[in-house]
C-alpha cells in the first residue's frame, strides 16, 4: 500500500512542501515518485529546503498530483532496474 499526497506551502504557489521520506537522491538530485494511471513516475525536484519531518521543492506540479511516501525505497529499487524475476 502506498500513501500519498502533496500539498502547497505556505509562501508560493510554485515550491510545496512534501514529506522527507518521500524523496529518494540520484546522485546529488532529487525526485518523488508521482502517481500515474500506470503506476509511478520519477519526478525531479529541486530542494528548497529541508528539515528532518518535511523539505519545501519546487517542480513541474499542477498541485493535485499524489505522491508516494511509503514503499519508496521498493519504487526506487524499481526504477533503477534492481530485484524482479531473474
């Protein structure tokens, strides 16, 4: 099960504020995992800031997208092509 959500920070519309977990780091980037009709996509953020229970982003959102924030680290192990069926 993954729960998700996404939601507007305070200041400006275009930054938002996501809890910490749900972001996963490639290398010195950052993403969230959005939720398609198809599953999750990976979704580049930038890190405004960051503090140990949420971290404000900016990014390509309308603002009504759901986000993952359980079950990352299986959509990361995912996404970059580890476990499965050999």
């Amino acid at each position: 099960m993954v729960e998700a959500q996404i939601a507007p920070s305070a200041g400006n519309r275009s930054e938002w504020r996501v809890r910490s977990g749900a972001m996963v780091r490639r290398g010195p980037d950052a993403y969230v995992f959005v939720q398609t009709d198809s599953g999750f996509v990976a979704t580049p953020v930038k890190v405004r800031e960051e503090l140990p229970a949420f971290a404000v982003v900016s990014g390509s959102f309308r603002g009504d997208e759901r986000i993952a924030v359980r079950g990352v680290a299986a959509l990361k192990g995912a996404w970059q092509g580890l476990g499965g069926v050999e």
